[in-house]
C-alpha cells in the first residue's frame, strides 16, 4: 500500500510479561502490527518498563508506545474501588487529549478501544471523528442469588453493585454519547454483555471473544500427565469469590470420595485467599490441596502440562486467558456456563457445567460428577487432542483479522520466540 495504515489502540491494561487484561492489550497491538498495520498504543506508565525490554530486545516491529498516569489522586482513595475506577475514567479522559495531540501529527485510520474489557465503562476514542471500534468488552454476566449467596457476606454488597451497574448500562447517558453512540463496532464477549448495550446500537455489534491464542506459547502437544494412577487437577487465576474456587474446593471434596487419589493444585494470589484456605481446612482436602501463590506466565505455560484437567468454575469471568492457554497445552477444561470461558468450551474439549435455575449445591454436585467423569484415562487423552485443535481454532490471528484485514502485499517477518 502506499501509505501504512495507522491505527490507534487505547490499551489501558498492556503488558508482555503479564496475562488477563494486558495479555487483551498487548494480543491486540501485536498482531496488528504483525498484520501490517502502523500501530499506536496509548497505555498505563506502570507498563513502561517490561514495553521498552521487550522494545529493546525484539525491535519496535510497527508497534509505537505513549504513556499516561494519573498521579494526582491520593492512594487511599485509588485502593477503594469506587476510586479505581475513578482513576480509570479519569486516565481514559487524559489519554483521550493525548490521542487528539497524536492524531493532529500522525493522522489515524480508525482507534480502538481495547482494555479495560468493561462495557460498563466509557472511552472517549470515539470523540475523535474517525473510525471507531469500541471494544472487545464484556461484564455482562449474570450471577443468580443462590451463587452470590455462596460469596462471603462481606463481598455480597460489591456483588449486588455490580449487578444493580450492570442495569444501569443501557441508561446511562456519558456510555450512549461518547461511546456507543460514536462507535461505528462494538465487540462484546457473550451473549449476556450484548443484551446490556441499547437496543439502538445492538445491530452494530459482534459477540467474539477477547482473547486468542498464540502457537508460540503452546505445548506443542507435550505428554499428558501419567505418572501414577493419581488425577492432577489446577486451577490458575486470582484468588477472588466470583472466580468460583470454594466450588472447585467443594466439588473436589466429592471427588475425594471416590478418589482419594486425586489432587487439585492453585496458582495464585488475591484477597480471598484466606477464606478459601479456611474452607479446604473444613472440607478436610488440605492435604490434597497444593497453593503456590504466584508462579512467572512463562514457567505456568509449561506448569500445564504436568496436569490432567483445568478446573475453571468463574461465575462472570469475560474472557479467561488460563482457559485458552490449559487447552493450547492439551488440558481439558470445565467451566460453567457463564462468561467467555463457555465460548470457548465446547463438548469435544471439555464440559460446560449448567448454572440454570440451580442452587449452589446442584452446581457443586455437577461439578463433582463432572471431574469423577473426566477422570478416564482414554475420555482424557482424546479430549486432550480436542483441547489443543480448538485452541489452535481460537488463535490471535483470526481473532484480529475479524476485524482487520491483513494489510495487502504484507508478509508477516519471522516472530521471537517467546519461550
């Protein structure tokens, strides 16, 4: 082409050496600019300096960065999450002036927002007269009560806001003018996020998922676990109540009775912690249960493969990079039905639990005869080559060329591998 097509990217969330929202924000500006594409990202300072490594150590590869913080907002109101988000609309506000400096130097084709992946939350990239694709966004998931009745009491109130903002969205004037107003696409990541945005604006909306995957990070089809008889069972993620590990916890219970054998690893960190160690002391699975509370994304991508099935019961999780990633290296996942984690299940490659008009107790009860299921050894190794051809399925590629055509007469350069 004769002149590089630029395109802006608001990516608060973007950074290589992490996964969730800036493994979104980071998938998205890479791609495009292995596609062809001049890209500019417009993202948090706390990401400088793993950008400028990788920067460094890889090359710009089309890929320019700006950076903006807000540094004003005292840090006992930013730990609150009312003030997170503040913070978070406030930055969005200053990046939205930077990009108006950067579009009247470099003249962009269109801008996207990227992260954060939250259609309850305004962008402003739209207020620059061009081209406007808002998303991927999601949130839009549904807890029934007799789950958020399974949440601490103290996270009920955070829950019943989440719920009450969520029905908010349609009305809300600020998202309707600056956002879906001006977007000319909006990308959600479930059905249930896509019934949030106004009736007016549905018929410019996809439902694709967040996330891809990427073949460099992959298994490459390493052995499935088989030492022994025992059955290895993890999970990954942030220790939150709405991930749903007090069900796994539960569920693995169940399991322990019929296989004593079986044994459930957690990796991660965050602020239920305790209540879930507390809860693994009371079912009596302590013994069974391993917490490794924070283990580096490039050693978790080869942790995968010493397990037989990825255990992800998140109650509104929109996209689920560990999912992606446990069925690139050949683990079946179960999931519940709510979220981008049951998009990207299927029947092949794992099990969608049904939350329906269920109690706690039928989910968890589900869950249990799930994983005693899935415990054969043949249903595994052939879910585990379904596991990895869907993931292969869901790669970064085909997720950004939906919504950007490889730029013609480009021919990607040869990528670093990231192992």
């Amino acid at each position: 082409m004769e002149r590089p097509v630029k395109v802006l990217l608001s990516a608060y969330a973007c950074d290589p050496s992490k996964g969730s929202e800036c493994a979104v924000g980071w998938g998205w500006a890479t791609k495009l600019a292995e596609q062809g594409y001049e890209v500019w990202v417009i993202t948090h300072s706390s990401s400088r300096a793993a950008i400028d490594n990788y920067l460094h150590a890889h090359g710009t590869q089309r890929l320019h960065f700006h950076y903006h913080q807000v540094g004003w907002l005292p840090k006992a109101i930013v730990e609150t999450q009312p003030g997170y988000y503040l913070q978070y609309v406030i930055w969005q506000l200053g990046a939205y002036q930077l990009a108006k400096v950067l579009h009247a130097r470099i003249g962009f084709s269109r801008a996207q927002h990227v992260t954060f992946v939250s259609v309850r939350l305004p962008s402003f990239m739209g207020l620059l007269g061009i081209p406007f694709i808002f998303g991927p966004v999601g949130g839009g998931e549904y807890v029934s009560w007799p789950l958020v009745r399974g949440f601490p009491i103290r996270r009920w109130p955070r829950e019943i806001i989440r719920m009450l903002s969520n029905h908010l969205v349609r009305f809300d004037p600020l998202l309707r003018w600056t956002t879906f107003s001006r977007a000319e696409r909006i990308i959600v990541t479930s059905p249930d996020t896509l019934k949030l945005v106004p009736r007016t604006y549905q018929p410019r909306c996809d439902v694709r998922l967040a996330i891809g995957t990427d073949t460099r990070l992959s298994g490459k089809g390493g052995p499935l676990h088989s030492s022994g008889e025992n059955v290895k069972i993890l999970y990954a993620g942030a220790l939150l109540y709405w991930k749903g590990i007090h069900l796994a916890l539960r569920a693995f219970a169940k399991l322990r009775q019929l296989r004593p054998d079986s044994l459930f690893t957690i990796v991660g960190s965050g602020p239920d912690s305790a209540w879930l160690h507390r809860l693994a002391d009371s079912l009596r699975v302590s013994d069974a249960v391993e917490w490794i509370p924070w283990m580096e994304r490039r050693k978790l991508l080869e942790f995968y493969r010493e397990f037989d099935l990825f255990l992800f019961p998140s109650t509104h999780d929109s996209g689920g990079m560990v999912v992606l990633e446990a069925m690139a290296n050949g683990l079946p996942v179960i999931c519940l039905d709510r979220g981008g984690p049951a998009v990207v299940v299927n029947e092949q490659c794992g099990r969608i639990i049904s939350t329906s008009g269920s109690s706690e107790t039928d989910i968890v009860r589900r869950l249990a005869e799930t994983l005693r299921e899935l415990t054969d050894r043949a249903t595994l190794l052939e879910m585990r080559q379904a596991a990895i051809a869907r993931a292969a399925e869901l790669r970064w590629e085909r997720l950004v060329e939906q919504s950007y055509p490889r730029v013609e007469g480009f021919e990607s350069e040869p990528q670093p591998n990231l192992h």
